[in-house]
C-alpha cells in the first residue's frame, strides 16, 4: 500500500489545495478565471483524468476538479458510506466552503453519474450538464470486470491483495481504445493512487454498496446537458448514451468514433472544444 506522505510529493503541484469535509480532507485544484466548472472523475481515477482537458479549459473557465472520496489523495472516508447520495452531500458541502452558488458540472463515469444525480438534487445549483461517458443504467451483463470481480464473494476479499501492476494495467488497457495512449507513466499514476492507504477497501465498499436506480428520474432534468461518448466504450456501452438523450429531452449527443471510456484522456482537445462551444452556446 501507498502511503500518503510519499504521494503528496510525486502527485501534487502549486495550484493543490485541500479542505475539510466532515472529517475527509479533500484534495483539490482550482484554476483559471470565468464561469465555475467543476469536473468529476471516474472508478480507479483522479483528478488528474482531466489534466489535458484543463489546459485548454482554464483559459475560459474556472476549473475545479477534485479527488472523489475512496479515490486519489482524497482516500476513504470513515463510515464507508459511498453511495451517491452521500456523495452528493459531500460535494454540495464543498462547493459551499468555496462559496460557489452555482456551476456546470461534468462528469466521467462514476463522475458522470454523480453529477446527474447532483442535478436532480440540485437543479438550481448546477447551469448545465455534461455527461462523459456516465454510469446509471444498473446492467449487470455489462458490470466493468473490476466491479464484477469485487462483488465476488471470494475475490472481493482478496481483491486489496491479488491487484498487482501488470493487473491494473489490464483494467486501465480496457478503458482506452488507442492503446499507445497507455504509457508506463499513465499505469504508475492509477496504481498509486489506487493503492493509496484506505483506497482499496473503499472501493470494495463501493462495489457492493446497495445502489438505488434513479435512471428514471432523469426526464425530470430540465438543465441543458451535452452527452459525449467514446463509441468503443467497452466498461459502459454506447446504447447508454442514447439512453441519455432519450431521457433527458434538452440534450445534445456526441458521439466519438475509435474512441473509448475516457474521450476528454483520448482526445483531449477535440472533445475541450466541442464541451466549450456547448457551454458558450
């Protein structure tokens, strides 16, 4: 396992800051001037999924992105509650100590369905919607395999100790259809931060934690939502996102051939650009 101390070094830079929620110090950064974004990151993910995105957004936007709790230098909370709805709380109360009464939202994969869930909870305090790539639709023939292994009664208990580098890499190589994208770099990041003190077993707890399918209730958002999609998605396919855009009526679908789960890691700039005219229209 990681230790946190050896982390703050190799994963923080100047614009990292941290605050306190309940009793979880939350890593996060907060760039740039305009229009508040606030960017959610995936399972097995950070913040820094939106590095490259961040270069290009910070220009127009003030960006800020977190570590959700369970993940990055975040690391678990202390009731191993991670349901979306405690989520949810946590990240209203964060936007309060910063004093944000309202901001786009965007989110990738467990990201993307926090912030519509966030939506639906808070309608008034996010502008518009975009969903990457965004979890929902509870279909357990599609469960990604790292969820499938962790609600394994066996493999469940012995996930924390059987996940090696060579086996993250395989989890990571699935999420990205342009292979070469996955440097040695990119896989030393995600095992880091997965095996940070505590995150482990906070994503156990969150694979198994009893979920409640709101997919219905997304008819009811009214805020305009942007869906963007990788076509080759292979944890969370890509009828999803036409399911999205059925349900929510004021939505825009884009969808990215020879791309995979992660479009704003793949095709950075493409996909900046297409998320800047959608929140400028």
């Amino acid at each position: 396992m990681a230790a946190l101390k050896d982390l703050l070094f190799k994963y923080t830079t100047d614009a990292s800051r941290f605050l306190v929620v309940d009793s979880l110090l939350i890593h996060y950064r907060d760039e740039g001037e305009g229009e508040p974004l606030l960017l959610l990151h995936g399972t097995f993910s950070s913040l820094h999924t939106f590095n490259e995105w961040n270069k290009h957004l910070k220009k127009h936007y003030r960006v800020i992105r977190l570590d959700l709790m369970g993940f990055g230098l975040t690391g678990a909370n202390e009731n191993g509650d991670y349901s979306a709805a405690n989520h949810c709380r946590v990240l209203k109360r964060f936007l309060q100590i910063l004093k944000i009464e309202r901001c786009h939202v965007a989110g990738n994969s467990l990201g993307g369905l926090l912030a519509w869930e966030f939506t639906l909870r808070h309608p008034q305090t996010v502008d518009k919607l975009v969903l990457i790539d965004a979890a929902g639709f509870m279909e357990e023939e599609n469960l990604p395999l790292p969820f499938r292994l962790a609600r394994a009664p066996l493999a469940g208990r012995v996930i924390k100790y059987v996940v090696r580098k060579e086996v993250l890499k395989q989890f990571v190589k699935q999420v990205y259809f342009h292979q070469d994208k996955v440097t040695e770099q990119l896989i030393n990041r995600y095992y880091d931060l997965f095996t940070r003190d505590g995150n482990t077993d906070a994503f156990l707890n969150l694979a198994n934690q009893p979920y409640t399918d709101s997919s219905e209730n997304l008819k009811t958002i009214q805020n305009p939502t942007l869906i963007m999609w990788g076509r080759e998605d292979a944890w969370i396919p890509v009828h999803n996102a036409r399911r999205f855009h059925q349900l929510i009526k004021n939505s825009k679908l884009k969808i990215y051939p020879e791309v995979g789960h992660v479009p704003m890691e793949e095709i950075p700039e493409e996909t900046a650009l297409d998320l800047i005219e959608f929140l400028e229209s």
